[in-house]
C-alpha cells in the first residue's frame, strides 16, 4: 500500500492540477461528499485559482446531492449514495450547474462507521467529465482510518483530473 499523501504533497498535486487547468485554459468545478469540500479547499489555497477553479457543490447528504446537482431519488434509492450511478450523476450535475470545462465528484464511506460488507468503510466512487464528453468513474478501496481514506480519495481525485487533462 502507498503511503497515506501528507499536506505538502496534496498541495504539490494541487498546484500541478492549478498549473495544468491554467496552461489549457480549462475551468474545474467539484462535487463533493465524503471530502467534504477538501478538494476544493486545497485548489483555492493557491493564489489565481480564480482564473481556473470555478466552484464547489459540498453535498454530504442524499437531498444536497438530489437539490443542487439533480442526482435522481431513484438512483439513490436503488444504487445507494456510494455508487457509479451516483457518482456520474454528481459529476454531470457539477458539469451542467457550473460554468467550468471539467469537473469531478466523489462520494465514499470514509468512517470509522457507515461500512457494509457490500461496501466497507474505505468504499469511494470517484467520477470526471469534460463538459461535453461522457463520465468516467471509477471505484476505490482505500485502507486506513477516516483521515487516510480522505486523503486517498483526495490524491486520487485530482490525479484523474491531471490524467484528463494530459489525455
């Protein structure tokens, strides 16, 4: 298993998103769940990420997901917020409700509670889209406590928008 990322490399990995999005002239929205905004608290730390980042849906519970990123009842109800359907929904609500050209969306169990056996606590789906292209999601099995899982689901998250954008 790798190495749970500290801060200073989060904030390399966010600079390296920061400089990509910049030199493509790409504009990046989040929706977030079980990061609770963290992706989005690491990319507006850097000074000029207004010229890049766009904004952030922070949408812990199933009727945030539902009112601001229009994720359907029904998906939740059948597929369970921690899930590709979700996830995708997520992202296109991001894509379709912010002005930006990429977007991402995650949603996990982060614990220490919440786990099933279906779907353990370290379970997170990890969405990207361009605006205009279709989703690709991804499903993660982080190990480690609360903190580990998020900063794994962090990396991740925005390692996929550095994949997009050098694709």
């Amino acid at each position: 298993m790798t190495a749970v990322p500290d801060d200073a490399s989060l904030r390399a990995l966010a600079e390296s998103v920061g400089e990509l999005l910049r030199e493509r002239g790409q504009v990046l929205a989040t929706a977030e769940s079980c990061t609770g905004g963290w992706i989005a608290k690491l990319l507006t730390d850097i000074a000029g990420s207004s010229a890049w980042f766009e904004g952030a849906a922070i949408t812990y519970s199933n009727e945030a997901k539902q009112a601001l990123l229009g994720v359907a009842p029904g998906t939740l109800k059948r597929h369970g917020a921690v899930s590709r359907d979700t996830a995708v929904e997520m992202v296109a609500g991001a894509v379709a409700s912010l002005d930006a050209t990429v977007a991402l969306a995650v949603t996990g169990i982060a614990g220490p509670a919440g786990g099933t056996a279906e779907k353990p606590v370290g379970t997170v789906w990890i969405a990207w889209q361009r605006r205009g292209g279709e989703a690709r999601a991804e499903e993660f099995r982080f190990k480690g406590d609360r903190d580990a899982v998020r900063r794994r689901t962090v990396a991740a998250a925005l390692r996929g928008i550095e994949r997009i954008l050098v694709s």
